[in-house]
C-alpha cells in the first residue's frame, strides 16, 4: 500500500512531536529521581481518570498533566546544577 506523501510528513511530524514529549531524564539526584517517578505515575493516573471518564473534567486535568510535565522539566533542569 503507498501513502501519500503529506500522509507519510504529517506521520513525520507526530512521531517527532511524540518524541519530544517523552524525553528521557538522566537524572543524577536520587531524590529528583524518585520525585520523576512519582510526576509519572501521576500523570498515568490522570491520563487513567480520562480514558475512563472522557476528558471532562472542564480542562483541569490536561491542565495538571501540563504542570506535571512541566515540573519534570524542572527537575531536569535542576539536577544540572548538583554538585
């Protein structure tokens, strides 16, 4: 079967979007680590709560999934400044 070519760009485009989602912390401290860990599983669970009740919680969830995520931005960033 061959795809047309915006099909196969616009795949392009989500997979590279998708990839800077889930970028992968090297995080040295184990404290960030475990606080990493626990933004994670936050985030599942949130993202658990929408697929079982629809994403109707009047935005608020995406909104904590972005502060979620956000935070292990942080946290990324923070570790770099260990000593």
């Amino acid at each position: 079967m061959k795809l047309p070519k915006k099909s196969l760009a616009i795949g392009a485009c989500v997979v590279a979007a998708l990839s800077a989602c889930s970028v992968a912390y090297s995080l040295q401290h184990p404290n960030f680590q475990s606080a990493d860990v626990a933004l994670a599983n936050a985030i599942s669970h949130i993202r658990a709560a929408q697929d079982y009740n629809g994403p109707t919680f009047g935005g608020h969830a995406a909104r904590a999934i972005e502060l979620a995520q956000q935070a292990r931005e942080e946290l990324s960033i923070a570790d770099g400044y260990r000593r």
